[in-house]
C-alpha cells in the first residue's frame, strides 16, 4: 500500500463522458478504499467492544452514519450538489438494495438514506466507491460538505466558477489532520454569482469568489453566520483574499476557532458565539494568525486550480439560437406545460441553453424526498438533455443545469410521467422541511406533515401563482435544520407541555437581502398552524401594493396586521 | 503509564509527572505551568517538560521552550481537539523541535493526525493493543494536505510522495 | 438520547427502551439480554423497579446488543403498555408519514 503510485487520471467509462464533476484519479479511488478498511475496522472493534458507544460515535458520524429514532440514518456527500447520471443511479440501487427505495435530499446538498443497517454500511461504502461516492465528513464536528449554486457554470450573472474553488475545499478539508476534531460543526458555503442562493450569511464561513478589475481571482470571506439556538448573519473578515492565499486564510480561520471556540456548552461551540463574543478581536487574531503562517506552504497555486479548473470547463455546447420554434410553440400551444416552464425553466449562459428545476415537492407529498425510480428517472433525462449532469439544490429540488431550450418539452414529459413535474418552484408548496420528530432524534414536533398540510391546503395552483414567491421553512426543533429563521414565513416544532406547538416567524430571508424572521406571537396547535399561514397569505393578498411579494409587503407594513388577524379574536 | 514511540512501539517512560506540591528529581521531570514558573531552574541538567493545559495557547510558553525537552499537549476526552492545534503552533510557529506527547483520552484512531499536526509520542493507557494503534495510524497513507513534519519552504511535498494536486504520501 | 425516566426517579410505569445496535432497529426489554420489537410486548416496571429495569438494560449496553438505553413512561391500555409521551409513541408505532416510496399522481 506504501508503494509509489503515480497519479495517473483514470478515465472511468461508466461515467458519462461529459457531465462536469470532479474525475476521482487512482489516489482518490485509492484513499477511499483506505477511508473504508478504516471505517470497516472502526465498526467491527465497535461490535467487538474495543470502542464504547461514546468513542464510536464521532468516528461513525464523521462517516455519515446517525443514530436516529426508529434506525441509523446514513448521509451521503454529493460534494457542493453535484452528481452524475451514473453516481444518481447508484443512489437508487442502493436506495433499493439497502433501504427501502427511497432517499432524502437535504439542505447541505445530500442525501440520507432512513433505515439504514450497521451491519450493511461496508458494502454500501463499497457500492459509493465504485462511483467515486462517500459519506466522509456529512456529520460529526468537522469541516463538512462545502455547498455552493446549483446553477454554477450556467447562471448568465455570475463572475466566477465556484466550483473549482469547492472541489479546492472538499480536498483540503478532507481528513484534515488539525481541524477533525473542532468544538462543532463547521459549514462552508461559496457563491461566485450576484444572486446569493447558497444562504452565505447563515454559514459557519461564507465564500463569495469575484474577480478584480483585471481579471483576478479572489474571495469576499465572511464568518460566524448560522441559524440553530442562536441564529446570527455572518461577519465580514475580508472584501479580497487573493487566490493564492484562499487556503492559508482559511487555516487561519479555523485555527482560532479550533483553539478558542467554546467546548464546554454544546449551544455555545459554534464559530457564530466566538465571532460574536470576540466582536472586532476575532478578525485581529485570525489576520495574525494569518501574517504568521508559512504562507508559501499553504500557497494555493495556479497550476492546482488550473488542474481542478479542467475538470469543470464548460460542456460541448452546440451553437444554437435562443428561443427556438419547438419551444415557443410548446408555450403557446400547451398551457400546462407553460405553467410548469414559467417556474421551472431559468435563463442559461449559453444561448438556446436553460437550466430546468425539478420540484421534489409535489402537492401533498415529503419535501426532499425521492424514489429509487424518480432517481433513474432523473438520471435518464440528464443523459438525454444536460450532458448526463445533476444539481441538488439547497431548497431540496433537482436541478437538469444544461438542457437545450428545444428539447424542454420532452424533459417535461420525462418529468411528468415520473411525477417530477409540479409547476411550484419558489411558490408557496415550495416548502424546505427538516425530517422532524417523524424521524429525527432530536426533534421536538414533526416537521413533513405540517409541510403536507400546507402544501394540500394549497394545492390549486392558481392560487399559488396569485400568492407568488413566498418560502415557507420549517424545522422540528430549535436546531433549524429547516432553516425556519430565514424563511418568508418560518415555522419552528417545539414541544409544549407534551404536546406539538408551532412558532412562527415572518420576514426572514437567506439571500442577498439575509434576514432573520421575527416572532410574530404564541404558536399554534398542529391542527391549526396550516389555518394560520392561511391567514398570514390572506392578509398579505388583502394588503400588497401592485408588484410586491409577500416578503416586500411584509417589510412594509411589519408584523402588525399579521399579529392582529392572527391572535384578534383570541 | 506506557508510551508509544514514534515508530509505534511500546517503550517505557523516561518521564515523571511531578505533582505541584512534590519535590523535583534530578530526572526528566514534566511539571504544570505554574510550578514550572515557580521554580528556579538554574542549574538544573536534567530535562524539563510542560504539560500543557487545553487552554494555554502556545504563545503564552513561547519564552520557555527553549528549556523544554518536552510539552505533553492534553485530550481531556478524545473529542477535544485543541491539541491539535497546539502541537501544530508549537512546530510551525515556534519551531520547537523537543518531544510533544499527547496524553489524556486518545484513541488509535487519532494517532495518524496527531502526527501529522507534529505530535511526536502518545501517553496509552495501560495495557493497550500497540499493534491496534500502527494498524489504525498506517490505514490510510495518503494525505490531501501538507504536515509541519514534512513542510518545505514552498510547501511541496517531500521528494518521492507527491501525488498530484496538493496530495502525498505519508511516510510510514 | 435522554429521557426523564433518566434523569429523575420515576413516578409512574416504564418500559425500557433501546436501538438495536446491530441494525439500529427500535427494540423494549423483556428480560436481561432478551428485547423484542413491539412495545406491547415489553415488560412493564412499576416505579419502584424502574432503577433495577434500567440496571438490566444497560447491561445488555455493556454486552455490545443495544445502544441508548432509556426508560419511558406507559399507561396500560387493556393491560398492553402505552406510551405517555407523544415522541415515544412516534417510535413505538414509527413514523407518522408512510416509510415508503414516494407516490404521486399525474398532473390532470
């Protein structure tokens, strides 16, 4: 195992030729077969008694592997979104072979499997391997998945690739010898467009990638941003790292939490509490910190971003015109199919090219969730009509990033008869959910069916449409998994004296304009949140000036008439 | 208490641990903070070692370590990884090339990393599996980021490991 | 995981309960090493057995058989153990959702 092993790049045939994912080479195939022998001998010392319940746990969660209520909960990193026809295939098989045919995508950009057994975790370790997958570092209190923009590398805004510089991460953050064993978890997020869609602010650390006036490479950093106990927006740390230093600064970063941050209160161990309670002396010791690394050793070089930058250079596109026959007359000539363009269908880069939002959120059903045949489903049409490439996106949904515009009415077709053809991107069953008290450990209300009722209560599509963008986030408890504190409305489960109870919170948001909701009074039973958010959307249709979106009126008017249709005839 | 070298043998330990209020042997002696500011040293021939508290940053002992053969750097429970970084200051930002010995909590499976952070020795727990602890630190040889051990001027990997990218290697 | 039956002396019936460690499955104790996957079928300990039941658990925690031990209130209903609180009867009965495939319907 010692002996050399040139890095040659392996072409691996099952995989589909020109989707743009980071090409495992023989030493990351390697290290991952070495990452399961490890992981396969954690378990069976574990079995054998050599490791207690205490000790194994941070190995198994760093592995991706929860102890849930009913099971273990397997995570799987699909690295900053990004997957392959082949890889989401796998996923299915194993959904089937080891689970019970269906997967969980997550806000982090994963998935999670429900009933996963201890016992089966080598060999499905095994099967992810054998498409360049793992579950490294999707749990425990380490630097996890690094998330970024589904519509990266085809977003017409947007001024870097972010990509590059999340591959960049996932390898330096990957077993990194100092920073495995933080006070927490430890969340990047990065953004190269204008448009924040990563929610950078509520992140740990937040990358905006931008270029300088000539052309170079460098990155906004922001810390301490997070929802959980105490949510808090993001510091900023710097307007401009140049590339080269990127990782080095980085280091810095975490170097002062790993040897400052909080280890004695689990609420308190978060980057967000130190950064807030050192205020400007967290920025002044990491740019010390900073000053005093060996900073050609961390030198992140241009041959290295120009090598991983290869692996993410743009598809075959072929020259095609924007808006071609096929596809106006499909608009005009089939409504239900423009209903479903108008909200699935975004603006691409490349001109007769747009990328196409799958909703994972169909009326009635789990946000997130999606079977092993709506996974091949999903594979099939990316092979046909996105260069065999898939996103994940951070609100749950999939996303087919390069589709030619002519071909959009079969993709919907595809998407349809797979039951991936909901017309509801960004409206109000758009619904983010955390899993909840249904499955999670730690949740203290359920979470999916407060998310069905909204979604069935409604259902009529036209009043969707005339609602308009609205996010609606729900968590099952005061971790925020379901990113409650930055959603349009938020709906946070607690547990009231034995009994599920809904909070409430209007006005947050997770992009460029980052906000955290506020209150907006006593919760409510289960069986009368949906009734609630059904008067919050009511007053705010009785209340909006021309153009404006729930959350613009919100802003607007304040929680006034919203507390007061609520609580009046209480 | 044994101790685990740096080529993943058992040996037994040169070293006491010397209570505060106990008198100080002629002999390697690893002391606290406070007694090792307490006491006068002059004179004194044999080594001297620091046991870190999880807390102290190694800045706050920078002037002491030239007198230093060791700094024990502690694990109070094995998710407690600060140690990490304080070995890694130690050898990156103070250059201190004396023993650094990971005490406390630790288990097989840190041992790799602690390396790679600089850590010299690991203080076992009595009657511990030694051939447990090279098979979980030779496990996975390869690494994704450069180690103070290794780190050359311009942070290349040393000749031989380099895989590509930023990855290498490790030594066994 | 942590429960009150923990924590504090109980006051009222409990049934012991545990994930499987070798498939995470739900499993209530019986008797020492024996644990079975219904809730109904658990022995119940009144409150003063309750420190001996959780000794015998944890036992089996020990033995490498089962993970998180904890007791958990029950009322009888004809003469089967119940849980009080609504989390325990979530992972008595499992989720609330159906544990399946997703089914959809075709958009009309």
């Amino acid at each position: 195992m010692n002996a050399f092993v040139a890095p040659i790049a392996l072409p691996n045939p099952a995989h589909p030729a020109q989707a743009r994912t980071y090409r495992y080479d023989a030493v990351d195939r390697e290290f991952l077969q070495e990452r399961i022998a490890e992981f396969s001998d954690q378990i069976a010392r574990r079995l054998r008694g050599e490791l207690t319940e205490d000790e194994f746990k941070p190995l198994r969660l760093m592995n991706g592997l929860y102890l849930q209520l009913h099971a273990y909960m397997y995570r799987i990193a699909i690295p900053y979104g990004i997957l392959n026809a082949t890889q989401l295939r796998q996923l299915a098989m194993i959904a089937r072979r080891w689970d019970r045919g269906y997967g969980h995508f997550t806000t982090r950009q994963n998935i999670q499997f429900n009933w996963t057994r201890l016992e089966d975790v080598p060999d499905i370790m095994r099967a992810l391997a054998d498409v360049d997958m793992h579950a490294i570092q999707t749990s425990g209190n380490c630097i996890r998945n690094t998330t970024t923009d589904e519509y990266a590398g085809a977003d017409p805004e947007e001024a870097a690739d972010p990509r590059i510089y999340a591959e960049i991460i996932r390898q330096w953050s990957t077993l990194h010898p100092e920073f495995t064993w933080l006070p927490r978890k430890f969340k990047i997020a990065i953004t190269g467009a204008p448009q924040d869609r990563v929610a950078m602010q509520v992140h740990d650390v937040g990358l905006v990638v931008k270029r300088d006036a000539a052309g170079a490479i460098g990155f906004e950093i922001w810390a301490g941003g997070g929802l959980g106990r105490t949510p808090v927006l993001a510091t900023k740390l710097r307007d401009w790292v140049p590339e080269a230093e990127l990782l080095a600064y980085l280091e810095a970063v975490l170097r002062v939490y790993n040897a400052l941050g909080n280890r004695d209160n689990i609420y308190k161990a978060r980057i967000k509490i130190l950064v807030r309670d050192m205020g400007d002396a967290f920025r002044e010791r990491v740019e010390r910190e900073f000053a005093r690394l060996p900073q050609r050793a961390y030198r992140l070089d241009p041959e290295v971003v120009a090598e991983i930058a290869a692996h993410f250079a743009p598809p075959p596109f072929a020259r095609l015109a924007d808006n071609p026959p096929a596809y106006a007359a499909a608009l005009a000539g089939n409504a239900e199919f423009a209903a479903w363009a108008k909200q699935s269908v975004r603006a691409h880069r490349q001109p007769g090219y747009a990328s196409v939002t799958i909703s994972l959120k169909p009326i009635g059903g789990i946000p997130g969730d999606a079977s092993a045949e709506q996974m091949e489903a999903v594979a099939r049409l990316a092979e046909r009509h996105s260069f065999g490439e898939i996103r994940v996106s951070h609100v749950q949904n999939l996303v087919l990033p390069h589709v030619r515009q002519e071909d959009l009415p079969a993709v919907w077709q595809g998407l349809r008869e797979a039951g991936l053809a909901t017309p509801n991107i960004g409206l109000v069953s758009d619904i983010i959910a955390c899993p909840g008290m249904d499955y999670c450990a730690l949740a203290t209300a359920r979470s999916i069916p407060v998310a069905q009722m909204i979604s069935e209560r409604f259902a009529d599509l036209d009043r969707q449409h005339d609602i308009g963008e609205c996010f609606i986030n729900i968590s099952g408890c005061i971790n925020a998994c379901g990113h409650h504190h930055v959603g349009h409305i938020g709906i946070l489960g607690v547990d009231k004296r034995g009994a599920e109870s809904y909070q409430i919170t209007l006005g947050g948001s997770a992009t460029n304009d980052a906000a955290l909701g506020e209150l907006v009074g006593p919760g409510f039973p289960y069986d009368k949140v949906t009734d609630a958010v059904e008067t919050i959307l009511r007053t705010y249709l009785a209340e909006r000036a021309a153009g404006e979106r729930f959350v613009d009126t919100y802003r607007r008017i304040g929680l006034g008439p919203f507390k007061e249709a609520l609580y009046a005839s209480a | 208490m044994p101790v685990l070298d740096a080529k993943g043998h058992v040996v037994t330990d040169a070293w006491v641990r010397i209570a505060d209020d106990a008198p100080l042997p002629d002999a390697p002696a690893i002391l606290s903070l406070a007694r090792l500011r307490a006491e006068t040293l002059a004179g004194r021939n044999a080594p001297l070692g620091l046991a870190l508290d999880p807390a102290t940053q190694p800045e706050e002992i920078a002037e002491l370590l030239p007198r230093l053969a060791l700094v024990a750097v502690p694990l109070p429970k094995s998710k407690d990884g600060r140690a990490f970084t304080q070995a890694r200051a130690l050898r990156e930002h103070f250059g201190f090339t004396g023993e650094i010995r990971a005490t406390g909590h630790v288990l097989p499976d840190q041992w790799r990393m602690l390396r790679r952070c600089g850590v010299s020795t690991v203080e076992l727990p009595e009657g511990a599996d030694a051939a447990q602890w090279q098979r979980s630190r030779d496990v996975i040889d390869i690494a994704y980021q450069p180690s103070p051990s290794e780190m050359t001027e311009d942070g290349a990997p040393p000749a031989g490991s380099a895989l590509g990218l930023r990855r290498r290697r490790l030594a066994a | 995981m942590s429960s009150p039956a923990k924590a504090k002396p109980a006051t009222a019936p409990v049934v012991f309960t545990a994930n499987r460690l070798l498939d995470g499955r739900v499993v209530w104790l019986v008797a020492a090493g024996q644990w079975v996957e219904r809730v109904a079928d658990a022995t119940v300990f009144p409150p003063e057995e309750a420190a001996a039941g959780l000794a015998l658990a944890q036992e089996d925690e020990r033995a490498q058989r089962v993970v998180g031990v904890y007791g958990a209130e029950v009322a009888l209903e004809a003469g089967r153990p119940v849980p009080v609180k609504f989390r325990e009867r979530l992972r008595a009965q499992g989720p609330s959702v159906p544990a399946e495939p997703p089914t959809y319907r075709l958009a009309s």
